[in-house]
C-alpha cells in the first residue's frame, strides 16, 4: 500500500472511534441515575415511636403517592413499631420495616401489597 491509503485509512479508523465514543457517551447519559426509577423516590424522613403498623403505612402513603393494600389480618395486628427514618428513599423504607416485622412488600404501580413473609 502507498502512504496516501494508509493515511487515508488510518484518518477513517480514528474518525469511526471518535464517533464511537460520542456514542457511548451520549447513551451513558440516557442511563444515568436522573432517568432512575428509584431516584425519581421522593427522600422520607419521620420519627414514629410505638406506633401501629398500619399508622406507618399511613405516614408513608401521605408524603407519596403511593397506597398500601393488606388483608385484615395485617390492619387488626398490635403489633407496635419504633421507625426512626432520615432521608431514605421508599425501598430502603420498606426494607427496614421488612426487617422489624417481618412484611413483605409487591409493588405494582402505586400500589403496595403488603404479606406476611410465611403466606408469601
């Protein structure tokens, strides 16, 4: 090959990487955390001290928009809770109150159903 091709060649090869990497970056940034479901969550902060579950559910359902569904066995339980919470998102939420009571929570939409763990 004369020199002129291998400039040629080798000035298309660095032409197709930049476009390349243009590309990657700007599909990076469709990805990035802003266009995350879960940073989309609004921040919660409370301070519930022996309180009912079903009383959690309500404080979370007033600063979201989401609402909480369970069966009678959930809403009749006495079982009181101590949730002290600062600027967590729903999931981290949601797993605290799972670790303290042993719920499991199914999300759909704006909806939370809310199970035992040994009916689940």
């Amino acid at each position: 090959m004369n020199i002129k091709v291998q400039q040629y060649l080798s000035f298309k090869s660095k032409k197709f990487i930049f476009r390349l990497c243009c590309f990657f970056l700007a599909s990076g940034a469709f990805a990035s955390p802003l266009n995350n479901p879960i940073s989309k969550e609004p921040s919660l902060s409370f301070d519930l001290k022996n309180v009912l579950i079903t009383e959690v559910f309500v404080s979370i359902e007033d600063k979201t928009d989401v609402t909480f569904v369970f069966d009678d066995k959930i809403s009749s339980s006495k079982q009181h809770l101590t949730l002290v919470v600062k600027n967590q998102n729903l999931t981290a939420v949601l797993s605290k109150i799972s670790a303290l009571t042993g719920f499991q929570f199914k999300k759909l939409n704006n909806t939370i159903s809310v199970i035992k763990m040994d009916e689940a």
